[in-house]
C-alpha cells in the first residue's frame, strides 16, 4: 500500500510539473506585458490625489479648458488631477518664494532665478533621489544623467532641469519692419559697436522709437562670464566664458567698468529709455505697442521665430555673445517639489509623466488642438509642425504658448511653424557645441558666507541695474559701489568659493 501511495503520488508531482511547463510556456510571451501593466497599475494612487502646479506666464482664458483636459489623462494614469497657477514674469520670483517659504498653495514649480542651492539649504524644497530612483526613471533617461546631475546640492538631486536649451548666446532683438527700412545688416552685427552704429540709425531717423528696452528694468543679466550660481548678483565669477577656474570680483574688472560706461553714453545719447530701471514691460510688449525697436536678449536656436509668434510682428536677432554653458544655465530653471507638498510620491510620478508623455506636453505648452494649434506638417521627432488657426495669433489666442522652455520637456513636443521640422534636434546640437565652463558641474553652497551674501546683495541691488541700464556715472558711481562691498564682505564670498571651486575640481582630477 506504501509504495502505491508512493507512485501515486510522484505521478500527481509529474503531471503537475508538465501542466506548469505548459501553461509557462503558452503564456511566457505575455508575462512582461503583465509585469509591466501591474507596474503601470502601482503608479495610480489608491485615493485620488489633487496637487497644485505653479508656472511662470501671462493669464490664460482658457487654462480651465485645459486644466481639464490635462485631468483626463493623469486621472486615468495616475488618479491625480492639477490645478496650475500661472503667474506673471515680473512677480515669479517673489511670489514663489513667499509660497515656498509659507509651504502653502504649490506641489511642483519650476524654480527660477533664485539659486538652486538657495532654496534647498532653506529647506523649502525636498530631495528627490530617492523618488527619481523609484518613481522617474522615465524623466532621468529623458533629460539625460550629466543633465540631471547639475540640480545635485551636496549629496542629493534638488531640482530637474527642463529640455531647452541648456546653453545660451546672448544678443539683440529687434523689430524686422525697422530693420528693413534703415538697411540695418542684423545678420551681420557682431560687436557692440556695430549695434551702436544701428542703434543711433533708429534714434535720428524715428525719434518717437524707444532704441532700447531694458526688460522689467534689467539690460543684461551677464555677458560672456560664469556666475558660479549667483545670476542676479554675480558675487565672485569666472570671465571669459569661464575658460580658466579664477574667481575674481566683477565690479573691479576693466571689462564691467567699459561696459557700463558704453550704457551711460548710450543712455545720454536717448539710445536706452528713459528711467529704464524702472520699467515693468517686457521687451516684446512694448515693441508690439509701436513704441520700441528691440532690447538685449537670451538667443537660441530660433528665437526669433519664438518671439515673432509670441507678439504677432517679425522679429530678427543680432547674435553678439556667441553660445557658453554653465552649471548656472542648466540651474537656471529646474522643477523642484515644494516641502509643503503633502503627497511628495505623488508629485514625483505627475513629474515623471510631464517629462515623458507628448499629450501632456503638448496641452501644457500649446493647449488644445483645433482651438489654439491646428497640424500644418511633419516635425522630425514624431510629433507635428503646429500653427495658429485661422484668425488668431498670439494677441487673441485663448492659450498663448510661451515659456515653453520652463515646460519641464518640451523637446517630445509638436514644433510650432516657422522653425525647422528638426528643431529639437538642432536645439541638442547647440546645447552640445556650446563653449562649456571649466567649472561646470560645480554648485556654490553660500552658507558659510551668508552674511556677506546678504549684504553684498543688497549693495549690488543699490547701484548694478542702474549702472548696466546707462542711468548712473560709473566714474562718480562706481569707486562708491566697489567700496560698499568690499565693506559687505565680497572678499568673503570670493576666497569661500575659490575655496571650494579648488576642491572641487581637485575631486574631478
């Protein structure tokens, strides 16, 4: 009896395993697709999730539309819905930082202008390499390692730079109509004293023109040197594109000294407006009210295009600073979770599928096809060439698509009209050709010099803008200037971040 019990047994055992062999290989082809499905099937929250998105633009009409539309998909993906605040260019930086400070009103921003390590030495913003690790493994193929790399503060990823450009030229835009009619070789102008020779062209001839707009008050933020993270204050730089690792004190260069005093001619001569540090317009609206003909400008692959669509008039550049990268560009603008955020996982996925999923793309940056873009070709990366529909431009569109590039990835998008179908591509191709900074990679922690970094900033505040927009003697003004920071402490800042710019690129060798 044993031993039938025994053989029985060992048959049920055989047979069981032949049945599992078949059944594994039958349905083998299938059991990824599975995986993968109840993978997608982790990612939706069990609750549904409300999170609040805070973007840098002018009002929409429509955002509401397309808030809703956006609902549809990332409640079906991941059981969250958005709301987006948008707010204005001019009060970006000083209304985030009030949310950031007050944890309230923001889950994902992109933060802008204010230095990365800023605001994650504050604690206002959280780390997120353990959420890239688990949740946005899409977003960190997408934007690419060495990229993400530069939002590191200390030994965590703060902040994820957006797909942009990641390098920058700098110039002069300006109106084509203008242009055209004075014979003014744009093409062609590659040093500031050609752009004078224009400028002055304009101001004889159209005396009721405005030559140059300085944007919400600021001429230019930088020409040609590596801040070091400080964009705004530029407390200890690198010049000449950064080429060598010395930090020196700007305001004592022979180089910022000549070019505010070209400012001041220019503003003497009517070629700058008028108390320029006070203008709160942008560059593009008031070249589009009749009353400008251009102003010194970020410039990339087909920005022009950009910002003839943007206000609905031709517009040509002049490129002068030709394209440089630093950490301070790629820092420039990075999507960040705010540490008020009550669902950081949650955020962390919603981050994730804004950096990978053309729908979402495409209705965040351009709003809904057939109302605010119609189809009018091919674009290279698989997306299409958009326009305008009949009848409207950016003066009556219910969803203006600008600020694109502080969309976290606008490179798996559609390509608006008027640029090449392979836009993005030549976008990469600028980003890669681009002069690197010697220092990049390097982030400046400014806590042991906090102090300085606050009165230095407010002695900058006093006197930079109003020397670079021209208003300001730099022979009466500028001795005044450079000894009020040496009184703050600049030396501080600059011997601290010598200091650590050598270890760092010690660590590299």
């Amino acid at each position: 009896m044993k031993r039938l019990l025994a053989s029985m047994l060992l048959m049920v055992m055989v047979l069981s395993l032949i049945t599992a062999c078949g059944s594994a290989n039958k349905n083998n082809s299938g059991s990824e697709d599975n995986n993968k499905e109840a993978a997608a099937g982790d990612l939706r929250e069990k609750d549904l999730v409300k999170l609040n998105i805070v973007m840098m633009s002018t009002n929409k009409d429509d955002k509401d539309e397309v808030i809703e539309a956006i609902n549809k998909i990332t409640r079906e993906k991941l059981n969250i819905e958005v709301d987006i605040t948008f707010i204005a260019y001019g009060n970006y930086v000083q209304q985030t930082t009030m949310m950031l400070s007050s944890g309230k009103g923001v889950d994902i921003l992109p933060v802008y202008m204010t230095p990365l390590a800023t605001v994650a030495n504050n604690g206002q913003i959280i780390p997120l390499t353990k959420l890239l690790d688990k949740y946005g493994q899409d977003l960190v193929k997408a934007i690419g390692p060495d990229y993400l790399e530069s939002g590191r503060v200390g030994d965590d990823i703060y902040g994820i730079t957006t797909g942009r450009d990641l390098a920058k030229a700098y110039g002069f835009q300006m109106r084509k109509d203008l242009a055209d009619k004075y014979d003014i070789d744009y093409a062609n102008i590659k040093t500031l004293d050609q752009l004078e020779e224009a400028l002055m062209t304009i101001h004889k001839n159209e005396p009721n023109i405005i030559p140059v707009v300085p944007p919400n008050g600021e001429l230019v933020r930088n020409w040609g040197w590596d801040t070091l993270g400080d964009d705004m204050t530029n407390l200890g730089v690198l010049m000449n594109f950064g080429k060598e690792l010395e930090v020196v004190n700007l305001y004592e260069t022979d180089f910022y000294k000549d070019f505010v005093t070209r400012m001041n001619r220019w503003y003497k001569n009517g070629l700058i407006m008028k108390d320029a540090i006070n203008n709160t317009e942008i560059t593009g609206t008031l070249l589009k009210a009749g009353t400008a003909f251009g102003g010194f400008a970020n410039l990339k692959p087909g920005f022009d295009v950009q910002e003839s669509r943007n206000y609905g008039l031709d517009i040509v550049v002049s490129e002068i600073v030709p394209a440089y990268s630093t950490t301070s560009d790629v820092q420039m603008t990075t999507w960040a979770i705010s540490n008020g955020s009550k669902k950081p996982e949650a955020a962390m996925k919603l981050l994730n599928l804004m950096y990978t999923d053309p729908e979402i793309v495409n209705l965040m940056i351009y709003g809904i096809e057939g109302k605010h873009y119609v189809k009018v070709g091919d674009a290279s990366n698989g997306q299409a060439i958009i326009d305008y529909p009949e009848g409207l431009d950016g003066s009556n569109t219910g969803y203006r698509p600008n600020g694109g590039w502080m969309w976290p990835n606008q490179t798996i998008g559609h390509v608006w009209n008027g640029n090449p179908a392979d836009y993005w591509e030549a976008q990469t191709k600028f980003n890669d050709t681009a002069v690197r900074s010697s220092a990049y990679g390097f982030t400046f922690d400014s806590s042991p010099v906090r102090n300085q970094m606050t009165a230095c900033t407010n002695v900058v505040a006093k006197y930079h803008d109003a020397l670079m927009t021209g208003m300001l003697n730099p022979e009466e003004t500028l001795p005044i200037f450079q000894k009020e920071l040496k009184a703050a402490g600049i030396d501080d800042i600059i011997k601290e971040k010598q200091a650590q710019l050598d270890k760092w690129a010690a660590s590299k060798k």
